[in-house]
C-alpha cells in the first residue's frame, strides 16, 4: 500500500503531461475555428463575386431602358451582363430576378436585380445540416437622353431663371427650358396657369401639381444654340419723326442705326435692320406699329419696351427670313439668324429695370425674342399672343394677371441641346 501512494504521489507532482491534455481539451475548439474560418472565406468570395454581377446586371438594364432603341431588351442585356460576371459561383448562382421599380420621386426610373448562390460547404452544413445561400441585391437608376425643343428659354445658369407667379397665364405647347442647374431652376407659383407639353431643366422645378407630369429635371447637355452667332447690323444713321397731322400723322422708317426709337405716331418699318444704339426701343404708346421682315438690334444697353397700360394699339411684327442674309458677309448663319425679331448683342450692357412686356397690348408678334444678357419681366395686364413667338432671355419673369400665348409648332422651335442618357448605382 505505501509503494502504492508513493506512485500516485509522484504522477500528483509530475505536470509534464498538461499540455498534452489541454491541447486534446482544445483540439475541437482549434479545428472548428480554422473550418469557420475557412467557410467565411468562401462566403466572402461568393458574395464579392455575386455582388459584382448583379451590381453590372442593373447597370446593363437600366442603361437599356434609358435609349428608345433597347427598351424592350432590358431583361435580355441584364441576364447577359450578370451571366458573363460570374466565375466560381457560376455552377450554383440563382437565375436573377429583374423587376422595374420607382426610385426618389421618379416613376419606373430604376432596375433591381437580385440572386442567390447556394452550396454546401464541409463545416458549416455538417453543423447546420444544410447548405448556405448567399444573396446579392443592386439597384440601378437612369433618366433617358433626348433632343430638347423649346420657345421659352431661360439661360441663366444659376438661381431662378424662369419665375411665373401672380394670376399669370402662360401657354406654350411648344414646351419651356431653363438651363439654371439651381435647386429654383424653375418657379411657378401655384395661382399662375401653365400649360405646356414640357419644362425641361438641368435644375429642379417647383411647380403646380399639374404641370409635374411634363417636367424633366438633372437634364444634361442643355445650351444656348445662339450664343455663337455674329450680332447683324447697319451703321447707317437714322432718326425717328412723324409727319403729318391728326390721324394721318405717321412716320415710315428705313432700316439702319437709331439712338432711340420710341414711337410717337402710326409707324411703318420697312425691311431690314434696326440698330438702337443705346436708348430706348419704346412700342408702347398707343399707336399702331407695322414691321414686316424687320430684326431690331440692342446694343450698349438698349432697352426695349413693349405695350402700354389700357391701350387697344396693334403691334404687327415678324423677322426676317433666311434669305435676306443670303449673299451678305452672315449668310453662313442665315438659317440660325431667320426668324430673329430682336437680338439683343452679347457685349451689351443689361439695362436695369431690363426688357419690358406689359400693357394691353393687342399684338401680334412673332419670331425670336434674343436677350442673353437680360432679364424680360412679362407683367401688369400685358396681352400677348403669336403664332410663333419666341423667347430666350437671361431670366424670363411673368407676373400679375399676365398672359403670354404662342401656338409656335414644335417643329419651329428652337433646340436647347440634346440630353445624354444617365444610368447610376443607387443601392
């Protein structure tokens, strides 16, 4: 018995044999790590790659869904994308799932795609008894390219270019831009009326409910197509003076440069060229104004000023057409420069209050109204309508109980760029 304890004695004080125990205790711990380990890996793997597919199958939808020509092919160009990205989970990745969906404030303006890839993997299905899926989801939004047409153009491109409040009534079907990048690109309060097929802008519109269907804004590519144009002119010196007396008064004009035109009496224009050379070009007064093939030019701050308050005056004007530049030293502009009623030039002053449309003004105006520099304020009771009447001002203003009308086809209206297409990750 005493050799007996003396042996258990010994192994009792013997610890040589600890780390051997320890590391069979802690061997299952060890190998179920380095499996974790390894399984999260692959996962990881999995689901980079998955990720990359669906990111680039969204992509390719929705950059379809953006041109008219590939819209019906959506799916197709999505699952080919998704399909060519996949590598090592190509044996077991899910068929995907692409569907339309609203994106912020827009309407079907986005594509979702999701997939799923699932495999058995030695540690985790021997613990969980199944195989693991991994699931990838991306979303994509774009907005469709497109050839901008517009007759009221507003070329600021900050701040609020384009402003209609009060009572204001404003039809222009042949649509409405604003190149203003501005969060108050465009303002229309909600008493005014417009009715319009488009308001386009690179900014963002605030507008009645009403109008929201017809609004595009984020839209790229916008421009002033006339900004290159050489500004016409006619150097002759003129001056303005009626003749006559009582109601046969009147005052027959010629093409050429004027200080100041402010009517005073039954004015006929001939054809041409109307240079004001900083003064005032004043059609408000209450006589009746005939100009057929005219451009009036505004240069070193020219004002302009049309319509005046409770008068029944009629103010007949249309432009020139491409072929009075034929021949001349702007020929190469001439079909640019046709349809140009006034052109205000470019290294012209803006005057202050700017260019005036107000009055009862029975009018009947047509063709381009250019102020690149200007603001044009279209207020009080102003009366104004055309067949095709133009406007491209720095800043277009309409207030009061205004109404501005112009059945211009859209055909005839002039182009405010043409808008690539835009595709983007969202999610």
């Amino acid at each position: 018995m005493g050799s007996i304890r003396h042996l258990f004695g010994k192994l009792r004080s013997n610890l040589s044999g600890n780390a051997t125990l320890l590391v069979a205790l802690g061997m299952p711990a060890l190998i179920g790590g380095a499996g974790f380990a390894v399984d999260t890996a692959q996962w990881y793997m999995w689901k980079r790659e998955l990720q990359h597919s669906v990111d680039q199958a969204a992509y390719a939808g929705a950059l379809a869904l953006a041109h008219e020509d590939s819209i019906a092919n959506y799916e197709t160009r999505a699952t080919q994308e998704y399909q060519t990205n996949l590598d090592k989970v190509k044996e077991f990745a899910s068929t995907p799932s692409i569907s339309i969906a609203d994106y912020a404030a827009g309407l079907d303006n986005s594509v979702i795609v999701t997939a799923t890839a699932t495999k058995s993997l030695p540690f985790s299905s021997f613990l969980t008894g199944s195989a693991a899926t991994i699931r990838a989801t991306a979303q994509a939004s774009f907005a469709p390219g497109g050839n901008y047409q517009a007759c009221l153009i507003a070329l600021a491109e900050e701040g609020t270019s384009l402003d209609i409040g009060g009572n204001a009534k404003v039809s222009a079907r042949c649509g409405i831009a604003a190149l203003s990048c501005s969060d108050d690109a465009v303002v229309i309060d909600s008493s005014a009326t417009v009715t319009t097929d488009s308001i386009v802008t690179c900014g963002k519109a605030t507008v009645p409910e009403e109008n929201e269907g017809v609004v595009t804004e984020g839209a790229t590519g916008l421009k002033d197509i006339y900004s290159e144009l050489v500004t016409p002119t006619d150097d002759r010196p003129r001056t303005y003076s009626c003749s006559g007396t009582g109601k046969n008064k009147q005052a027959s004009l010629e093409a050429g440069t004027y200080a100041s035109l402010v009517v005073s009496c039954t004015t006929v224009m001939n054809k041409g060229v109307y240079v004001i050379d900083g003064g005032l070009l004043d059609l408000s007064a209450n006589y009746n104004v005939t100009g057929l093939g005219v451009v009036f030019i505004l240069k070193n701050g020219a004002r302009l000023k049309l319509g005046g308050n409770g008068n029944s005056n009629r103010i007949s004007l249309t432009p020139p057409t491409s072929s009075f530049y034929k021949g001349t030293i702007y020929a190469d502009d001439a079909d640019l420069l046709a349809d140009i009623l006034i052109f205000e030039d470019r290294n012209s002053t803006a005057p202050s209050p700017g260019h005036q449309m107000n009055g009862n003004s029975n009018s009947l105006i047509e063709g381009m109204m250019y102020f690149p520099n200007s603001t044009l304020t279209v207020n009080g009771t102003a009366n104004v309508s055309a067949q095709c009447l133009q406007i491209s001002a720095y800043k277009i203003k309409v207030f009061g109980n205004a109404r501005l009308e112009t059945l211009c086809p859209l055909d005839k209206t002039s182009s405010v760029g043409n808008s690539t297409a835009s595709v983007r990750m969202v999610a």
